[in-house]
C-alpha cells in the first residue's frame, strides 16, 4: 500500500510539471502572437495614417534589406489615393465608384513568396539593371493631382486622373469587352507610367546600385496649366524651378543627369520652344540634354527623347483580357474600305485633312466621323468606326502623330500614313519594317491631286491586308498599358516594359560612351 501511494504521488508530480510546462508553452504562443498581431497593427496605422489617402513616398516605404521593394509594399505606392476603386461609366453616363477585385488567376499576374519578395531570385529578371525613384517635392507631381481641376481651363480633369490615371471604366460590350476599357486621357501617360514605376520588380532603395535614376516629374500636366497663356516667362516658371532642384540632388551630381529619366506627356514640340512660340522651354534647357525623357511624340533630329506610344483605352490586367479582345477584333465585319474620325483644321491651311475629307465624301468605299463638332469625345463612336473598317487614314494634325494612330491598331485597323514624321521614333514597340503594319502615301501626291485614296486602297490584296491585320493583332501587346494596380509578371511585354528595357539598355550604352572618353 505505501509502493501504491508513492508510485501516486510521483504521477502527480510529474502531471504538474507537465501541465507547467504545457502552461509556458501556451504562454509563450500567446506572447508571440500577441507581438506578430501588435506588429501589424503598428504597420497598418502606419500607411492608413498618410495624409489624405496619399500613399507613404517610396522612400518611407522601402524595406533596407532587400534590394527590391516587396509586393505588399508595392501594393501601397500607388500615386492615386483612390487606387482601390473603379470609376465605371454607365450607360446612362452616371458615374458610381465600385470596388476593384484584383484578378491575380490570368498568366499575366503571379504569386510571390517571401524569398521573392525579399529579391531572392529576382536578380535574373533584373539583368539590364536596377532603378531608384527620385524622391521629388510633391508641387512637381502630387500637389498637380490635388488641383487637377485647374490643369486645364476649359475642362476638368479630376475623373479624367482617377484609377490611378486610366480614367473612368467603360461598360459598352458592343464596341468592347467586358473589363479593361477606360476612358483614357491621351495626355495621362505621366500618373499611368507613374504608377507602373511603383509597381515595378527592379526597384532598389539605393541610388549609388541603380542602373537608371526614374524622375517623376509630370512636366506634360503642369505644361498644360499655362501652353495656352500668352505670357512666355510664365510658362519657364515652374521648369526653371524643376531644373535648379534636380542639379543640386547628389544622385544627378553622380552622373551628370545621364542615367536619369523622365517621363512628358505630351508631345516633344509642347517642351521646345523657339522664340516667342509655341510651348515652354523644358528640353531647351542645358542640363535636360543629358537626360533621356520618353514623350508621345519625339523630336526627328534631337536623340535626348525618344517616342513611346500614346495611352489607348485599353489597359488589360492579364494575357487572357488580351486574347479575348483579339478574337473580338477577328470577329469584326469589315464593310468599310476606309475611314477618317477628324476634322479640317481651318486654322493650318497647308494640312491635306480637308481634301482627305472631301475625297471620303465622295467615295462610296469611305465612312467619315466629322470632329469638328466635339462627336469625337467619346471613345465608342470612335472605336466603332474603327472596327468597322479595313483602313484607317491618320493624316497630320498638331503635329506628325495621334493618339488615333494606336486607337486604330487596337481596333485592328490599318493605318495610313502620309507623312514619314508620322512613324515618329516609336522604334521600341512598333517594327522597323513599316510596311508590315501600314501604308504610306505622300501627301504631296494627295496635295498635287496626283491620286486619290480610293485607287490607292483598292489595289491592296486581301492577302496583303490580312497578313497585316495579323501583324497589328500580334503587336497590340507593344502598344497597351497594363493596368497599374495589378500585379503584372516581369516578362509582360506591355508598352510600360518595353520602354523600360530601351530606357536601361539606352542608359547603359550613355555611361559605356562617357568612360570612354576619360
């Protein structure tokens, strides 16, 4: 009896020290937890508290660590506030905000691990280079999209700026499909690229490591607050400004400004002017000629800009979007031998726009969408006519180039050039061999009245247009922005990476030249 009372009391023993010991365990599960769960909630007050829905700058936001910048990271750097909402565009033409579910299942989005986002097997995707943004004061960018009311005198351009830049969603699955369309602004490409900077796999949070120094100036929306005003000084003000600043930031005296970029929204000529002309005196200035800045439209002699293809209104978040589009653009009846959306330009003479139009309305093969009374400004009259036809004539207007040009192609329209400036410098997403995707025709033949459109067009073979088309349809991928707020796949091969693959390679050829000169 003592044997079973003592062989009792050394099992209770024991139970208590297990039960102590499994005690500590728990309280040190609860500790850890409690701290993982205080550590999120101090990360979560931390961006929820940034001023007025501003996402926290790049530069508060890196993780020192690691070379890159982590997905969950990236997810919060959106220049937009209201990034998680899409501005879709009733048929009515009410607007109502709707939430956005990001669509990470299409080839176009991934999945990251921790070692990912840590840079761990992201230097391989990264082989032309690593890119730092340069923390610029907010009056050069998002101080221009809190008084985006007054960037243009005639027109708002509040809703034109949201979705971080894309513009309201359109719902029109006639013209389009069902996700992906927006009503872009073509002089947006400043908040898109923006965007898709922050967005970016090669960031690095260390200048001296960069390849290239990324400079987001929105110099084509802070343009447009004074293109139009009369007083030329008023115009240099705000560039003058920019360009004092950048030259006293230790990472242009590294280089000289010769790795840095940026990007202008508008065309070369609206940052180029001659005397008392047209457009300020931007890319005139001394240090901007060591800078590479990409615009919707180039310079044909100055090799300090290079053209990258205007915003369309379509900005697809994955490879099946893409693939559903090209077979709408397949599906189309092409009843129209050609068309023009445009007007004449009573103001520029010398432009053949209105013999085009008077040769499209008298031609039976020709469809015509007159401009001149604003019937352009909605994308869907546009794009339909577009889809509707074989050709699609893109004379000079402004200058060499339009945004219907890409508009067009997205439709699977063939352009038709009459001037060679109209090819203008898009040399990183469209083929050198310009025949493979448009027509030219000489405007002095169209100005001489040597020949006219029709007997021009009409001489393509049907195997000729349709290889054509075939081109433009495998190129639409050169020419589109993706969606900003999607987590794209490095290898995406939208207009936003091609220009940064020329952009580094440019760079790097910029510094080869300069060591070799000392």
């Amino acid at each position: 009896m003592l044997l079973g009372m003592k062989k009792a009391r050394s099992f209770k023993e024991k139970f208590r020290k297990e039960a102590i010991m499994s005690l500590d365990i728990r309280n040190r599960f609860v500790l850890v937890t409690s701290m993982l769960a205080f550590l999120t909630l101090v990360r979560y007050c931390r961006f929820a508290s940034t001023a007025e829905g501003v996402a926290p700058s790049i530069h508060a936001s890196l993780q020192m660590d690691s070379p890159v910048l982590s997905r969950s990271v990236k997810a919060h750097n959106l220049v937009d506030g209201r990034q998680n909402y899409v501005i879709r565009q009733a048929k009515a033409d009410t607007i109502v905000s709707n939430e956005l579910e990001p669509n990470f299942g299409g080839p176009l989005s991934t999945t990251r691990t921790k070692d990912e986002d840590a840079g761990v097997g992201s230097r391989a995707l990264c082989e032309n280079g690593y890119v730092y943004i340069l923390n610029v004061p907010r009056e050069f960018n998002e101080q221009l999209l809190k008084e985006c009311h007054k960037l243009k005198d005639w027109s708002d351009m509040c809703v034109a700026l949201s979705n971080a830049g894309l513009g309201p969603a359109m719902v029109d699955e006639d013209a389009f499909i069902r996700t992906g369309w927006y009503e872009t602004n073509q002089f947006a490409l400043e908040v898109i690229f923006h965007n898709k900077m922050k967005q970016y796999d090669c960031l690095t949070s260390n200048s001296s490591t960069a390849s290239a120094i990324y400079v987001p100036f929105y110099a084509g929306l802070e343009a447009s607050r004074t293109l139009w005003n009369s007083d030329i000084k008023l115009r240099d003000v705000v560039p003058l400004k920019f360009v004092e600043w950048l030259q006293k930031q230790p990472e242009w005296l590294a280089h000289g400004g010769h790795d840095h970029f940026m990007v202008g929204g508008r065309i070369t000529w609206d940052f180029r002017r001659k005397g008392n002309g047209w457009g300020n005196k931007l890319l005139n200035l001394s240090p901007m000629q060591n800078m590479t800045t990409l615009v919707i439209e180039s310079s044909t002699w100055d090799t300090n800009d290079m053209g990258i293809p205007y915003p369309t209104y379509f900005h697809p978040s994955s490879y099946s979007e893409i693939e559903t589009w090209r077979e709408k653009v397949r599906s189309f009846q092409r009843n129209v031998l050609f068309s023009f959306a445009g007007g004449k330009r009573k103001d520029m003479p010398k432009l053949i726009r209105g013999q085009l139009i008077d040769q499209c309305r008298k031609s039976p093969f020709c469809k015509l969408l007159s401009c001149d009374k604003g019937a352009c400004q909605s994308p869907q009259p546009v794009m339909k006519l577009f889809e509707e036809s074989q050709f699609c004539l893109q004379p000079q207007g402004d200058s060499a180039t339009r945004r219907s040009i890409f508009d067009s192609m997205l439709a699977g329209c063939i352009p038709v050039f009459f001037h060679p400036d109209s090819y203008s410098g898009y040399s990183w997403h469209l083929p050198k061999n310009q025949s493979e995707y448009s027509i030219f025709i000489s405007e002095d033949l169209i100005r001489s009245g040597d020949l006219t459109v029709e007997s021009v067009l009409r001489r393509v073979s049907s195997e000729a247009i349709q290889q054509m088309r075939d081109k433009i349809l495998e190129l639409i991928p050169n020419f589109v922005y993706a969606d900003p707020r999607m987590s794209i796949l490095e290898e995406s091969t939208d207009a936003f990476g091609i220009a940064m693959k020329g952009v580094l390679e440019r760079i790097s050829e910029k510094k080869r030249t300069l060591a070799q000169q000392f």
